[in-house]
C-alpha cells in the first residue's frame, strides 16, 4: 500500500514520525477539497506539506482484513460518507 510505503520510506526515517494515528504534526485533508484549497493552505503556511496518495483498492481492504491486519490511519477514508447514528421518534 502506499501509504505504508509512505510510512516507511518518509515519515519515520526523515520526520521521525513513529505514530501517525497520534503524532500531532499530521492531520489530513479531505479528498473533497480542490487542489487550489491545499495551494492556499501551503501559501499561507498553515501547512508545510502536502501529500495525496491514491485511493485503496477494495480488493486491498478485502486481503488485509481476512489477514486480520489493521490498516494505516486513514487508509479507508470513504466517500460520501455513511450516515450513522440513532434516530428517535416519539409514538403517540
């Protein structure tokens, strides 16, 4: 996967970052903002850097999860988004 590569290749050995999931220096950006919007947040410096991977494969996702293996933060970010929560409604 690339952002296993990513991981492995970048992140730990020249930012030292050991835990994505945790490491305050990462944040993500959702794939529904335009090119133009990460332009404007690196102009501004409200990010130093910018990096877009390409989306998993569900074939990926199917392999990894009947290995029982965990995926990196953020890898499975779907769009639209599932709604969830819990609807409550009063009968009379």
């Amino acid at each position: 996967m690339d952002v296993v590569r990513l991981e492995k290749k970048l992140l730990t050995p020249f930012f030292n970052i050991t835990h994505p999931r945790t490491d305050q220096r990462l944040s993500y950006i959702s794939s529904k903002e335009d090119n133009q919007t990460i332009y404007n947040l690196l102009k501004k410096g409200a990010i130093d850097l910018a990096i877009s991977n390409y989306p998993v494969k569900f074939d990926e996702v199917k392999n990894i999860a009947d290995a029982q293996k965990t995926m990196p933060p953020k890898s499975t970010y779907i769009e639209p988004k599932l709604r969830g929560g819990m609807i409550i409604q009063k009968y009379t």
